[in-house]
C-alpha cells in the first residue's frame, strides 16, 4: 500500500475517533517496516548475524502500546 493511501485511511479514521487495536497494530507494523527498510532495526531471519533477532517485534509492541494509550484504545 502507497504511504500516502494509508495515510489517508487513518487520518479519516483518527477524525472520527473510529480505531481500533488491528488498526493501532497495522500502523505500528507500518512504521516497523519503515525502521527495517532505512536500516534502524534488524528483520528476523534477513541474514543478519542473529537469524533470531527479534527486535523488530520488540519496537513493533513499543509502538503500538503508545499509540493505544495515546488513542485511548484498549
């Protein structure tokens, strides 16, 4: 999905306060992705020197406790 379309999805959604926890998951794995994609965090299994570095599930669930509180979604 192009950054701008999903931009547009949940600004409509923000607007009308209408989030919920899949949504929160899906933009803190956007952002996660985005992270693996500049470099700022390693991907499981990409070769790295730890084929089990799960660290991007780690900023993955940092992310989206914020925006759940930030969102007031539980």
């Amino acid at each position: 999905m192009i950054q701008s379309d999903l931009q547009k999805i949940y600004t409509k959604k923000i607007k009308d306060n209408n989030l919920n926890c899949d949504d929160i998951m899906d933009i803190a794995t956007t952002i996660v992705h985005q992270f693996i994609d500049e470099g700022l965090c390693p991907n499981y299994g990409d070769g790295a020197k730890d084929p089990y570095d799960e660290t991007h599930f780690e900023y993955q669930d940092i992310i989206r406790e914020h925006l759940e509180t930030l969102f007031k979604i539980k």
